[in-house]
C-alpha cells in the first residue's frame, strides 16, 4: 500500500518493558526512514518476566489506552515477546482500530535452519511459562528438541551492559549455560534470543559460548512485519516532532539519556502514568 506525500503522516509507536527494543528500532529505521517513531519504555513495570499473568495484562491495556489517546500512532510494534504472548490478543481485542505488529520467539525460523534438531530458546520466564511459546513448539517445531531457558537476570544484565556497566563473565555464562545441549552425538545449533535485550550481548554470548552457535535475533523480522503492514509514502521527507522516547517511571539517569541521544532520540519530559 502506497500513499501519497501530501497525507499526514502520522508515527510509529515501540513499546518494550525497557530499552532492549532499541534493536528493533534500530531495524525499523532502515526500512522505513519516512516514518517518525515514539519509543516507548515500561521502565518502571522491567522487569517484566516476574510478574503475575493478571496484574501484567491489565497494567499493558491501561497503559496502551493512554498510549494510543496521546499519541494516535498508525502502528504499533510491541517489541517485547513477555508483553505480546501474554496480551496481544487482548490489544487487538480492546483497539481493533490499531496495527498491532508482535514480537513471539523466532521458534518457526529457527525449526527450519536447525541441522541438528536441537534448539534452545532463551528468554524470560514469563516467556517461557506462556502457553502461546508451547503452541509455536507444537505448530513450527515438533520435529525438533525444543529447550526452554527462562533466564531471571539477563534483561536487567543487558540493560546494564547497554548503559556501559560491565558484566562478570561468569554470571552471563551462568544464564546461558542451560541452552547447550548435546544428545546423542549431536549438539544445539541454534539459540532464540526470546527477549529483544539479549541481542544487545550477542558478542559476549558468541565469545562465551562452548561452541558456536547462530544465536537468532528476531529484530529485523519484526521490521520487514511492521514496513509490510504500515502504508509507504511516496516522496514523504521524514517528518519533525517525533523521535522521541517515553519512560514510564520518569527518571532517567545521566546514562540512560545519552544512549537514548546516540539512538537520535530525545526524552519527553511528560512520562505517561499508569493507573492504579
């Protein structure tokens, strides 16, 4: 779908729990450099994979109906895998006006790649607990062994990582040492990387790992999804007044802003509140 120049072009919205969906925005950019964008952080929910199945959902639809009010987005990209499994349906129940474009572990891709049959899929454990990861394993990967690896401090170890602070060797290891599998001569040849924070240390898994894997990174998938769904605009010029990000919490640290300026973002001083 095609529209014209003169049409008002209206932003493209990320949300994620944190700021590990700068991988998808990164992405997304590239393909489409028309489109303004909103990035979106729950930081004051991160992390998400703790929390309890009902308090979780009711804290994302409160929160995306102030979203969609204040900012009437023409698309949305819910760059977080624990948020989608758990509420996408919901989303597009409660907004059926909305794109809605989710994140769900690359459980299918990594099926058809694997050579060994053994896939391990890291992610949080609210991932790993959703009965929607058991319905892609049935759907896309029955075929395969499947290991679930619900990781507890990984998201907050990327966020760390990101904001510059060093990891100890040993504690990443210790998170991801449940993915390598070897069974019956063969071993794991592929690692999801369910949660959109992990890619942010694809380097120190690929330096730390027992041997090499292709560990997945759903983030350009997830753009190709969102530049499908959401209308190009011929000779559009990229629009002013977006390009900001959103933290829920309303404090960011020194850090936290000069990453968010390196991603070409500024940080909207008015955070958005979620109702108790």
């Amino acid at each position: 779908m095609v529209t014209s120049a003169a049409d008002t072009l209206k932003p493209v919205l990320i949300f994620d729990s944190g700021i590990g969906g700068l991988t998808v925005l990164r992405e997304a950019r590239l393909l489409m450099p028309e489109r303004g964008f909103i990035y979106v952080a729950d930081d004051a929910g991160f992390p998400y994979g703790g929390w309890e199945e009902a308090p979780l959902k009711a804290r994302i639809i409160s929160l995306f109906a102030e979203l969609l009010n204040r900012y009437e987005p023409e698309a949305v990209i819910v760059a977080c895998n624990t948020a989608f499994t758990l509420a996408g349906a919901e989303l597009r129940e409660a907004f059926p006006g909305m794109r809605f474009i989710g994140t769900v572990p690359a459980i299918k891709p990594a099926a058809e790649r694997t050579r060994s049959g053994l896939v391990s899929v890291l992610a949080t454990p609210g991932t790993v607990r959703r009965a929607y990861t058991r319905d892609l394993i049935q759907s896309f990967a029955s075929q395969c062994h499947v290991r679930l690896v619900g990781s507890e401090n990984l998201a907050r170890m990327a966020e760390a990582y990101i904001r510059g602070e060093t990891l100890e060797d040993a504690a990443v290891l210790a998170e991801i040492a449940p993915c390598f599998v070897e069974k019956e001569d063969v071993r794991t040849d592929i690692v999801v990387l369910a949660c959109t924070h992990y890619p942010f240390l694809a380097n120190v898994f690929r330096k730390l790992a027992p041997w090499p894997v292709d560990w997945l990174d759903p983030a350009e998938a997830i753009a190709r999804q969102a530049r499908r769904l959401v209308p190009s605009v011929e000779g559009a010029e990229h629009p002013d007044g977006f390009d900001f990000a959103v933290f829920t919490s309303g404090q960011q640290d020194f850090s936290t802003r000069r990453l968010m300026q390196g991603m070409g973002l500024s940080v909207a001083d008015d955070p958005v509140i979620v109702p108790d």
